[in-house]
C-alpha cells in the first residue's frame, strides 16, 4: 500500500530520540487506533500511563500513542478540534502555522481563485488542513487532483492520504 509522506526519513520523538517508524505506522492500524484513545483517556501521570497501556501493548507501540497524545494535547492552542485527529512531530507542531492563520489564508484563497498557488513551507499542511475544512473534503480534493491547477507548479503538488493509506488526492496522477 501507499505510504504517508508524513513518514519519511528524519522524524524525531521527544527531545532528540529517533521516532520508531514502525511503531508510528502501527498506531494507523485498528488495534493501533485503539491503543491511541486508550492513551487519550490513561493517567495524566506518564509513568502510570505507561504502566498501564503496557500491560496490552508492546513498550514501542505504548511511547509512541503517549507522545501522539501529549503533541495533540499541545496542538489544541494552534488547530482547536483538529488537533485530535491530526498526527504530529514535536518538530511540526512547533513550526505549524496557527489555524486561525491558515484559515484566513485559506478564505483569502477562495475569494481570489488564483490560477497557482505555490506553498514552500515544509510544515506539517496546517494551511492544507484549512482549505479542506472550509471547502469540504470533496471540493478540496478535486482543486489539489488537477493537474497544472492552483496546487501544482512542475513537479510540486499536494497528495492527501486517508489514515488506511489510501490516497484521497494526488496533484500529479488524479487517477490514484
């Protein structure tokens, strides 16, 4: 299956600790995803969480829902209600454009209808995440498949993926 870009190479956990890769994509699965609302609702004490969740699941799989838990918790101040559904890197979160932000530029991008918009940030898609929201997925998804529409320029284009891995848009092969 398809991979998130959000997994590529040099993601960090915690301060400077490599993030375990497999671990991450295992919390995409169903006994992941549920291991994951476990840990919203375990202990605010990290050592009891921890104790706790690892009695049904393995130590990796355990710091990796507790470290999304902690990020999302961190990430309501800039992204609200999303925050929960969204996936984080310490490094991301830091660097993510606050919601209000991005929603502002994404009702100035609606109102304007430009023939190109070209996003050089490497940040986490929080102005993405924005778009979506207000435009609805549909509509969102169908601005970022057309190929030499607003969201490409060359070989940049956005590609969105649902949390099983199946691609939702892709600005250079609409057919995915």
């Amino acid at each position: 299956g398809r991979r998130s870009p959000a997994l590529g190479r040099g993601l960090r956990m915690g301060q400077n600790a490599p993030m375990d890769l497999e671990a991450f994509r295992w919390l995409l699965t169903e006994p992941g995803q549920r291991l994951l609302a476990r840990a919203a609702e375990a202990s605010a004490d990290p050592l009891k969480a921890s104790a706790e969740l690892r009695r049904e699941a393995a130590p990796e799989h355990v710091a990796v829902a507790l470290t999304q838990v902690t990020l999302r918790r961190r990430a309501e101040e800039k992204f609200g209600d999303l925050a929960p559904r969204m996936y984080f890197t310490p490094e991301g979160l830091e660097q993510a454009t606050r919601l209000v932000v991005a929603e502002h530029r994404a009702a100035r991008l609606q109102a304007a209808r430009p023939e190109s918009v070209v996003d050089l940030g490497c940040g986490i898609g929080g102005d993405l995440v924005a778009f979506i929201e207000q435009s609805g997925p549909d509509k969102a998804y169908v601005e970022f498949d057309k190929k030499g529409g607003p969201f490409t320029d060359r070989d940049l284009y956005v590609v969105v993926y649902g949390l099983d891995g199946k691609v939702l848009a892709h600005g250079s092969n609409a057919k995915l």
